[in-house]
C-alpha cells in the first residue's frame, strides 16, 4: 500500500503563503482521487481539497480562492498551494488516497498562522 509524507508546513505571518507537499511512497499514477485534508486543536479532521486525475478539483468553502491543489504523477507528489493564510487555517495537514486506496494517515505537516 502507498504511504504518504507531508512537508512543507511552518509559522507564516497572517495574509502569507505556504506550499505543501505529500510525498508518496510509491506510484500514485495509478490513485484517481487524492485529498488534503487539515484538523485542528479539538476539531474533527475535515477536506480542505480533492483532485481527481489532474483536472477536476474540489475545495470546502473556507479555502475557495485562497488555497490551489495539484498532483505530478511523475513525482508521485501532491500539492497544496495556500495563500491569504489566516488564524482560522492553523492546523495540521494530511494529504491521503480517497476511496479504496486510502491507507493510514501520514504524519501531517503543522501550519501555524500568526496574527
């Protein structure tokens, strides 16, 4: 089964940017749907964003605007660019297969928003 590793997260200033990465452990060419996905302190883990192949994408409606996912299948990397970060966006991030190839959650990456 494919694991996935995010980086890319750190301390931004409000209104900033930040990419994340997730990073798989194998082929991801072969996964239609991928997701980023965040939970923060006492809250659920909710999507932030899916992408089917590389073309159609879906975001919740906190992050319409804001935040763009995008997949290389030849790096077998997803990504999520963030911009006009706000204190609402300070969680940590997940990125995983949806459907049949979803696999335990990796590590996530902290994304800390200061005001």
């Amino acid at each position: 089964q494919v694991q996935f590793v995010e980086s890319g997260g750190g301390l931004v200033e409000l209104g900033g940017s930040l990419r994340l990465s997730c990073a798989a452990s194998g082929s991801i060419s072969g996964i239609a749907a991928m997701g980023w996905y965040r939970q923060a302190p006492g809250k659920q883990r909710e999507m932030v964003a899916t992408i089917v192949h590389t073309y159609l994408k879906n975001y919740a409606d906190s992050v319409k605007g804001r935040f763009t996912i995008s997949r290389d299948n030849a790096k077998n990397t997803v990504y999520l660019q963030m911009s006009g970060l706000n204190v609402e966006d300070t969680a940590v991030y997940f990125c995983n297969a949806i459907g049949s190839n979803r696999t335990d959650w990796g590590p996530g990456t902290q994304v800390t928003v200061s005001s």
